[in-house]
C-alpha cells in the first residue's frame, strides 16, 4: 500500500486502481493515520489500530467535510485513546446500537440505495418502508429486534404474499448493512430463518386470440375511440352508452403499447426511452441505461414502422412524450386499464406484454438464449421459465426415443415416426378405399 505525506494535493491526486475495492494512503508521519480510496470516487479519512492482538480501523470522516490536517487532528485523539487501553470502534458500535430501525434504515437508504440502486428500487424499498416496515418496529433499537417480532411482522402481511417477502429482505438487507460496519453481528440478523412465503409465478401468456382481441381494440381506440363503459347495475349510472359517448387513446400511449408487445421490452425502458438512441438503420434502440445496465432494444419491421409514424414533439427528446415540457409519460394505467376492459382481457397486467412476447419466441423453438438476449436478462435461470412453453424440442425427443423403443420391442431395425395428422390422413383414405 502506497506511503506519504497525507496532504490536499496527495489525497486529490489518491484514485483506486481498476479491480479493487479501494486503495489506501497512509502517512508517513502519524502511524495509523490513512485515507481510503473509492471506486466511486469517495474518499474516507481512517484510523487504524491493534486492540487484544486483533486489527481495528475506524472512519474518521469524508474527503471534503474535512480537510487533511482536522481529520489528522481527530486521529491523533483516536489513537491517543488507543494508548490508554479504549476501542474506539466498539464504543462506536455501543453508540450505534442506541439507533432505532427508523434511524439505521434512515442512512441505510441515504447512503447505500440512493448511491447503488435505481431509482425504482428506491421507490421500492421506501414504500415498503413507510407502509408495512417502520410503522411496525420503526421504533424498536436495532439490537432489541427480535427474530418473533419480525416473524410477527411477516405473517400480518400474508394478504400479500410478496410484499411480505420483499419486506422480510429488506429488513435482512439494513441489518446486514449494519453488520458490514461493525454495528451489530451479522448472526444476530433477526430475519435470517423465517421461513418465506411460497410464491407463485404471476406469468399470463396472452394467446393469439388474445392478441387479436388487444389489437382490434387498439385500432378501434385509435379511430373512433372505444364506448364508454356504464355500469347498469349501479343506480346513480344516469348514462347509458352512446355513440358519441367514446373515448379515443392518443397516438403515443398507443404506439407504447405497440412496442411493449412487438419488442418485450420493460414498461419504463419504452417510456424512457429517447430518439437519440433510436437507430432505424439498425434496427436498434440503444438504451445507455435499464434495470440491467445499457441495453439494445432490437427492432422488428412491424416496431420500426410503429416507430416511423410516430408523431415527434418539438423541445421533448422522448419517444413516448408527456404532458410536462421535455419529459416522458410517466406511465400507462388509464389507456392499458381502458383497453383491457374493451378487449375482454381483465387482470391481464402491461407487463404480460413481456411474457407474451417472449412465450411466442419460445413456442417457435427460438432458444432460450435468444430470448434471453431480445429481454436483456442478465441470467439465464431468468429466461429457464418460458423453457415449458418450447414444446416442439420435447416432442421430437419423445418421438425419437419411442420410435427407437418400439424398434426394440416389435424386433424391428428401426420405426418410423409419425406425424398424429399424417396417420390421420391415410386412416381417411384407407376408409375411402373400402
């Protein structure tokens, strides 16, 4: 590890080596005295100490909250009580364990997700924060957090299967955070061994009858607008469908809709997505972002012409533009929810565009890895559930093994396979014969 005078201008010039985690400066002049390095950018002041023949390092604070010589001032009281028999990182531990859950999951947020997640992950653990977490055991100090209050936790949320598990990984994720700092003992977490709920796929797979349906209410949508739905049975319905009553779907909630299920690309990728990284040539949109990193969305001749007559929007770079200047849709609820119900397809979700899209591609024996590629899955055990929907492979397979069989069996050198409607035909014909 590099040495030297720890001043403005080394820690300035102090960056982390590609490969690393980090990469540490310590002085020359103050033993024990060192600046960490960051992939990010980040740069923390250390201290670092032995206590009972084991190695202790303790942050001091950031890089520009302060300057070399007050976190070399801060270091030399850390150290000094050091020499006095202290452990500075266990009265700090000791310090941290007075927080309660709201507190540590307070920085859990700022300083880990807002610097390391998406956006929507973001979303996402706040919600479940504010709705089914902190109102439980916002309150309770981390180290009083017991394995059956949390257990407790899980089990008032069994009306929802999934948040219940979501919210129990959360919590697991905040005290392991924790842990990673010496705040608490990461045996200690009080999610680990509670059993998850089991949860099942939410896939829907749109037939192509379905999708005929989807597509006849899109044009109607489009054109002449779709007829306002009454409700007869309601007694305050002073309505009743008419010709006039109808509601038309704007051209690019439509042609969002198009895309979603010509290209299996995610609802925000669509949204989000910008004529600069629009390719037609190519056939490509470029994403320099998505859930899994930048992704190219590729482009079917029946997408590219979606695209073509898309009307573009002066001073708003988006494919899919919003009411607010420059920026984009921000979601589908009111056409999707206005089209299903035309369509006759209630529950089906926006995102079951997606499992659609790619249930077609693994019905035509595409390959799970070409799928996997159209869908940007960065795993393939992701794109494994549509393997069921591939029939055709299976089917040869069994074909070919019973044909070798029934050889065997029948003392024949070999049996031919045949098609269910072939044999069908000549049993026609061998009756027509007759």
């Amino acid at each position: 590890m590099p040495r030297g005078r720890i001043s403005k201008r080394s820690v300035d010039a102090l960056s982390c080596p590609a490969g690393k985690d980090r990469e540490i400066l310590w002085d020359d002049a103050l033993a024990g005295f060192g600046v960490a390095a960051f992939p990010t950018g980040k740069k923390v002041y250390v201290a670092q100490y032995r206590q009972h023949g084991r190695s202790r390092r303790i942050s001091i604070g950031e890089h520009g909250r302060l300057t070399p010589d007050e976190a070399r001032s801060q270091a030399k009281v850390l150290l000094g009580q050091v020499e006095t028999g202290a452990d500075p990182v266990e009265e700090r531990r000791a310090e941290r364990a007075k927080e309660t859950f709201r507190e540590t999951s307070a920085r859990f947020m700022a300083e880990h997700v807002s610097t390391k997640r998406k956006g929507r992950t973001k979303e996402e653990y706040q919600r479940l924060l504010d709705l089914h977490i902190l109102p439980s055991v916002g309150s309770r100090r981390l180290v009083d957090m017991t394995r059956s209050e949390i257990a407790q936790l899980h089990s008032k949320l069994s009306f929802s299967p999934f948040a219940a598990n979501r919210a129990l990984a959360l919590i697991s994720a905040v005290w392991n955070w924790a842990a990673k700092r010496d705040e608490v003992s990461f045996a200690d977490n009080p999610a680990k061994g509670i059993e998850r709920n089991p949860e099942r796929g939410r896939e829907r797979f749109l037939t192509s009858e379905e999708i005929a349906r989807l597509g006849d209410a899109l044009h109607e949508a489009e054109t002449i607008g779709l007829s306002w739905a009454v409700d007869d049975s309601n007694p305050k319905a002073k309505h009743t469908p008419k010709e006039r009553q109808r509601t038309k779907i704007d051209p690019h909630a439509a042609g969002a809709i198009r895309l979603l299920i010509l290209t299996g690309a995610r609802l925000r990728e669509i949204l989000g997505a910008k004529w600069e990284h629009v390719d037609l040539e190519r056939g490509i949109i470029h994403l320099p972002d998505s859930k899994t990193g930048a992704k190219p969305i590729y482009l079917s001749a029946a997408a590219q012409e979606v695209l073509i007559t898309l009307p573009r929007i002066k001073d708003n770079p988006h494919v899919i533009p919003g009411e607010k200047k420059g920026a984009p849709r921000p979601d589908l609820k009111r056409p999707w929810a206005t089209l299903t119900r035309a369509a006759g397809l209630g529950g089906v979700r926006i995102h079951d565009l997606r499992h659609s899209f790619a249930s077609f591609g693994a019905g035509a024996s595409l390959g799970l890895p070409i799928i996997g590629k159209l869908l940007g899955h960065s795993q393939a055990a992701t794109t494994h559930r549509y393997a069921h929907l591939d029939a055709d492979p299976m089917r040869r397979a069994v074909d070919t093994i019973g044909s070798t069989i029934n050889a065997a069996m029948n003392r024949r050198a070999s049996a031919e396979v045949v098609d269910l409607k072939t044999m069908s035909k000549r049993k026609s014909k061998g009756r027509a014969s007759e």
